[in-house]
C-alpha cells in the first residue's frame, strides 16, 4: 500500500445503479444527494489481502476499476451499487483498498464484450437497440479482462467481460 491508496469500509445502495463509486466520511452522509459530488477520481479497488495483486495460488488478479466521485477528504466509505460489489465478490462492510490508477487510461474506439451466462445472452439478444446508449451511459472506465455490471432496466441487470480493447 502506498501513501495514495485510500482505505475504506464498502457501503452499498440499491439506489445507485451504475458502476461509479462515491467517497463519504462519515455514515450519517451515505445518502447525501449524489451528484453534489466536485471531483473524481480513478481508482483500482481490492481487499487488504489482494492489494499486492496476487489471487488464488499466487495468480495475478484482475480488480475492479471504477470512477469514484467525493466532496472532501477524509473519506471512510465507499459507497456503491449492490450489483457491481457482489459482481466483484465484495460484501457490505468490507475493508477495501483503493489505488489510484494514472497511466493505464487509454481512449478506445470499440470494445468486444463476452456475456457471461446464458441469461446474460438471453438479455444481450432482448435489448440489442438499447444495449450501445445503456453502455456509454453507465460505463466510463474498462480494462481487458474486467467483469461490468450494466442496468438494462429496472428489473434487468447484465454482466459482461471485456474481451478486447481497440484503441482509437
């Protein structure tokens, strides 16, 4: 851990339904209206145990990167969708690191996506014409090799891999 990384205690909302993240510090400021938030910033987010990025049998993880939004520091809490934190296998009231990521930001032109299940296939056919506008309206920050959480509808949610990403 470096003096940049943010520790943090994980909330979730199901009111926020998209994959962004937003710093709090203190509980009594979780439901604080959301978008009054002034700044973001990009952060890897992992357990205290993954922060050296290494898994299960000393494989290299992949975390989850996210575009988080606060006011003013300190921040304690990290508050996010439900979703994306089970996604990611991340319980409320975890302790979490988050690590400013700065140079693996790249614009890309295209993106190939994998749904993940059947039922992720099933609703990728299903919702095919709105399936371009949900992405780029919930999605900022992709890396290859990442699971996403997209909110189709309301009762719709969908997961897919990033496959490959073709810069432009």
């Amino acid at each position: 851990m470096d003096l940049h990384t943010i520790p943090v205690e994980l909330r979730t909302s199901p009111t926020i339904r998209s994959c962004f993240g937003y710093l709090r510090g203190r509980l009594d400021k979780l439901n604080e209206e959301i978008t009054a938030a002034s700044s973001s910033a990009v952060f890897a987010i992992s357990k205290p145990e993954e922060a050296i990025g290494m898994g299960e049998k000393g494989r290299e993880t992949v975390k989850p990167i996210m575009q988080v939004f606060g006011t003013s520091p300190p921040f304690m809490y990290l508050l996010t969708s439900a979703e994306f934190a089970s996604t990611w296998g991340f319980n409320q009231g975890d302790r979490l690191f988050l690590e400013p990521v700065t140079n693996d930001i790249v614009p890309s032109e295209s993106v190939s996506l994998e749904p993940l299940t059947i039922e992720d296939w099933l609703l990728v056919e299903a919702s095919t014409s709105q399936l371009e506008d949900v992405f780029l309206e919930q999605i900022r920050i992709i890396h290859t090799g990442c699971v996403i959480t997209l909110y189709v509808s309301t009762n719709a949610v969908l997961h897919l891999r990033v496959g490959k990403l073709f810069p432009g």
